[in-house]
C-alpha cells in the first residue's frame, strides 16, 4: 500500500470506530463528502489544513493519522496479504516468496 491508501484506511478505521457517517464526517471537518470518499480510497490526499482537522475530528494529533495500524486482527491482515497476492504474478510473486521464507 502507498501513503495515500494508508492513509486513507485509517481516516475510514477511525471514522468508523466513531460510528460517523461519510456524510456527519465531511460537514464536521467541512469537506466535500466526494472528497472524504477520495481520501479515504486514497485516490486523494488531504492538505496539511485538512490533516489538521481531521485529526481534530477525532481528538487526536496528526501524527497518529500515520501510524500503521489499520488492521483491527491477525485474521484482517492475513486476508489483506491473501488479497494482495492473488493479484501478483512473474518476478513479483517470486520475490515475495524468496522473503516470506527467509523470516
């Protein structure tokens, strides 16, 4: 996953976690509600304002919008790693496997 997807599943974890709607999320941080589905996608990434209140929106700082941790189980990551390398093929999933043996 790049950044921006990161990113954004972690805005969606956290608004979810808060039981707001994309709707309730984009007037409270005063976003277009397609720009919140944007972000969230990671399609799009905030500005350093709109970090700002998002992070505000959820009583945290912005450096925890970063931190990695989206994945609520063992159970989600394994089926994100499952999803991820049925898309791969060639030197890709080569690769992959040379490291998964290798830990």
């Amino acid at each position: 996953m790049n950044i921006k997807k990161l990113l954004g599943a972690k805005i969606k974890e956290l608004r979810k976690q808060r039981k707001y709607s994309q709707e309730y999320f984009s007037e409270l941080i005063d976003l277009n509600p397609r720009q919140v589905v944007r972000i969230e996608n990671g399609e799009s990434f905030p500005t350093a304002e709109n970090l700002e209140k998002i992070a505000d929106a959820f009583g945290i700082k912005v450096q925890e919008l970063f931190i990695n941790d989206c994945f609520a189980s063992d159970e989600e990551l394994k089926l994100a790693i499952l999803n991820k390398l049925a898309s791969l093929n060639g030197e890709k999933l080569k690769a992959l496997y040379l490291m998964a043996i290798n830990l």
